[in-house]
C-alpha cells in the first residue's frame, strides 16, 4: 500500500452531474435532538460493560485488499443536500478493508434528528458484487465538502475515517497529518486502545452558513464520550471542539487532542537515506507555546529506537506539529506536494491544569507509516464514573494562528565533524532581527551532557535571517540540547529543543 494513495482515498474526483438524487433518509421517525442527548448517550455508555463494534460483512468485502477498497465510489450526485444550493455536501465512505466497524450517521434538522439509511446504489463497486439490497451495512465515515477554492466547486474540506481520526485542509492545502477524538495508552509497553467514533450527527447548515456542525459518540473498552464539533473552512480551516468524557476505569494515560503524522527525513535526519528527495515529511516539527510564556520548537526526527519527549506544563497556552518549510525545492516531489500539507495548531479553551505534552517518535524505514504522535497527557488519572469537560480549538493551516514577535528556527542541519563531533547549523528567521543591532546578536546554546563547541552566529544572505550553528563532542547518548538567539541579554527568538541521538 501507498501512503500517498492512502491519503487520497478520500479526495475521489468530485463528479459534475446535474440531476440531484440525494441519499435516503431511513424510515424510522426522526428524534428530538440537542448536544445534550449525545452527553447522556455517552454517560450511559460509560456505566455499562464494554460492547464492541460490529464488523460483519459480506464475504467479499471483509477481506480485501487497498486496492480493491478503493474501487467501492460513493457517487458524488448522491450526495447529502446535493442541488439544495447550501455552503456544505456530504459524502460516505463503505465498509471495508481497514474500516469494517458499522458507524451509523444521522442527519440533523429543526431539532430532529433522522437517520441515514445504507443502500448499495448510493456507491459504484467496479468489479465486485454489491450487497443484496435491503441489507443494512451503515458506514464507516463520512467527508464534508465545501466551496474552500472556488465557489463553483465543491473541493473535499475534512474527512472522519477509521478510529477517531479526521483530517481536514485549509485553501490551496493538500491533506496530511491527522487528528483523532482521544488515544488511550499510547507509547505504554502494554499497547495502545484505540477508542472509535460510533455514531455522527450532521447539523443541516443553513443557506449562506459559514460553518456546519458535526456531533460525535465516542467508545472504547476504558472510556466513553460526546464530541460536538464546529467547522468553519477557510483560509485556515477551524474546528472548534467541546469534549466531555466519561471514563470506565480510571485513565492512567489519556492523551488529549492527539494529533498524528509522518517524519522519514529532512536535514537533521538524512543518515542512511538513499533518496532524490532533500526531505520527506508531513511535519517537521513540534510547536509549544507553554503556560510560563515560552515558546519551543522541537525539530522532528526518526529515530532507530523508539523515542518519547516529555514537556512538563501547566495551562498551556498551545501545541501542535507543524509543516514550516515551505518551499517545493525543500522537498523536490511533484507527486506528493509536501509543502502543502497543513500544519495543526492546538489552542486549549481554558485552563487544562497540570500534565506534559508528550510526543512519540518511532522509527520507519518507509514513508507510508504514520510515526509521530503527539497529545496532552493530564498529569492526574481521569477519575472512572466521572465527567471530565475540555474545549480546544484547531488550527488546520499554513502556520500557528498567531505568530509572536520572536524569531523563530526555519531549517535544522546536522551533520558529522570528525569521529566523535557533530556539527548543528539552525537558521533563524524574523522580521525582528532586521531592527536590531547585529553587534548584539549572539547564539546561546546549552547541553545536558557533552561539550558544546565553535558557536557561530552570522548573518544568513539567502535567508534574510541569521544562521547559527555550532558543534556538539559527544560522551555519552542521548543528549538533550537547548539553543537560542540573543540580543545582549534578551531572548529574541523562540527556543529550539532538540534530542540527539545517532
């Protein structure tokens, strides 16, 4: 399987046909219906044993491969509100392949609540049999469509696929990495719960809407929850996200606004790497802006063992992994169009309280594989028969939604000096450093262990910004470093944090 087709299973050609033949709503009487009904759902789920999802199906569905899933097309002219002339479609995805948990997906309008029914003629099957009709198989995730680069064009804006994860794009974007509703245990030796979405709740929009509301029921053998869920597409497309979560037992390891993407290499990270392509990344590194007012940038590596981060905070004020290059030449692939992945900017709403951002690097050796992870870890379990509450905003864009002042680390170099010396170099961009006194400006740079050496600190022609480097001795792996541009005896760049390991 090929990432770059996973990727794009979702994004099928958007079909131009005139005749609107909407999809079937089913035949049982709509429900009343408001967020509360979702947070009750969730409670009750949460004082019952665990039932997972049923993944029944056909014999010639529940076994194939990539390739032969991607055959199974929702036909665009069946699309929810399709010829409606509303700012919002949306289209289903059939089970199958990974995604063989039955989702059911209701429409919302004027408070009711309907369910929408499965029916084989809503897809295209290509070379396999369709299930017989009137059997009900529900979904496995839907994807929303809007005018985001055209306004005669419905382009494919956010996806909800497998798991809890979703994935959305900004204007111009091409999608990336992922988000997901809630991980349990993740990095943990006894392996990772993998909670999933079991039931949505699509709000109709109303003519001229700028954002549409989806409503989520989320399950798993250690936790339930309800999720609601604002989206507004745009030039950065917003999710604002109302959590309330309801454990069974008490969570240990809860990750909060875990966010999912794919480091192979760059700069930093080219060792043994065989590859035309001068980089190749979804995000290329961690952005924190914590509650004591700091903002860090931890460069993204892909290690040969397993690497886990901790960043110790209280009420931070954002994280998120981010794609700062770009630029086409950083990457050179005309396939896959790095530099327009979005970066994801998570914006907590309130106060989250004591815990670490935790990011996960595990190693890969191809492209394909999702190998970073990263979330808010609460530093208290979350108590069981009790109700936790979160709201958080998500950034999906070209950057952080609101940039300071401080200069801030573009590209990450490393390399070899000699037997036991590697060399950094860290280019600094800002329009900040532009009024100051070069004179003034000078690198700081810190290690835990090691001897930091030859710190350099000179201007950067091609950049407009300034390149700092220096070299680290090495005695003992790994090593934790910190460096930092200064003016005199003021900090005028955010801080770079960086584990070096071979």
């Amino acid at each position: 399987m090929n990432r770059r087709d996973f990727l794009a299973a979702s994004a099928l050609p958007l079909l131009s046909v005139a005749a609107p033949g909407l999809v079937s709503r089913a035949h049982a009487q709509p429900a009343p219906f408001d967020r509360s009904v979702i947070r009750q759902m969730a409670r009750d789920l949460a004082a019952k044993p665990y039932k997972a999802a049923s993944d029944k199906l056909p014999d010639n569905l529940k076994n194939i491969d990539y390739d032969r899933y991607r055959t199974i097309r929702f036909l665009p002219e069946r699309a929810l509100w399709r010829g409606e002339k509303l700012p919002f479609e949306a289209q289903f995805f059939h089970r199958g392949f990974f995604y063989q948990n039955k989702i059911d997906i209701f429409e919302v309008k004027n408070g009711q609540a309907s369910r929408i029914a499965y029916q084989p003629d809503l897809f295209s099957f290509g070379d396999l049999a369709p299930p017989a009709a009137g059997v009900d198989l529900g979904f496995a995730g839907f994807r929303l469509h809007a005018p985001i680069n055209r306004s005669d064009y419905y382009d494919e804006v956010c996806v909800f696929l497998g798991a809890s994860y979703f994935r959305a794009v900004a204007k111009g974007q091409l999608y990336g990495l992922s988000a997901r509703g809630l991980s349990i245990n993740t990095g943990q030796a006894k392996g990772e719960e993998f909670p999933y979405f079991k039931t949505f709740w699509i709000e109709k929009p109303a003519p001229g809407a700028s954002s549409i509301v989806v409503h989520a029921l989320l399950d798993s053998e250690s936790a339930a929850a309800a999720y609601r869920f604002t989206i507004r597409p745009g030039d950065v497309t917003v999710f604002d996200v109302e959590m309330a979560l309801y454990p069974r037992v008490n969570l240990d390891h809860a990750g909060l606004a875990p966010l999912t993407s794919m480091f192979f290499f760059g700069p930093n990270d080219r060792k043994d790497v065989d590859d035309f392509r001068p980089s190749v990344h979804d995000s290329d590194g961690l952005a924190i802006a914590n509650g004591r007012g700091e903002e860090l940038w931890r460069p993204l590596h892909n290690p040969r063992d397993l690497q886990i981060s901790s960043f110790s905070d209280l009420n931070p004020r954002g994280f998120g992994l981010m794609q700062r290059q770009r630029d086409f030449q950083a990457y050179q692939d005309l396939e896959s169009n790095f530099e327009r992945r979005p970066s994801l900017w998570v914006e907590p709403i309130g106060d989250w309280g004591e815990g670490s951002l935790k990011l996960l690097e595990i190693p890969t050796t191809e492209e394909v594989h999702d190998n970073i992870a990263g979330f808010w870890h609460p530093k208290a379990p979350l108590a069981a028969k009790s109700e936790h509450t979160y709201t958080y905003r998500l950034h999906w864009g070209p950057d952080t939604p609101k940039p300071s002042g401080l200069a801030r680390f573009s590209r990450t170099g490393v390399g070899a000096r000699g037997d036991n010396a590697t060399i950094f170099v860290l280019d600094v961009v800002g329009d900040k450093l532009k009024s100051l006194d070069p004179k003034a400006l000078r690198g700081l740079v810190t290690a835990d262990k090691g001897k930091v050496q030859n710190i350099v600190t000179q201007p950067n022609p091609a950049t407009g910004g300034w390149r700092l480097s220096f070299e680290l001795v090495k005695e003992k792996l790994p090593v934790e470093l910190r460096a930092s541009l200064m003016h005199n005896n003021d900090a005028v760049s955010e801080v770079w944090v960086y584990r070096w390991t071979p």
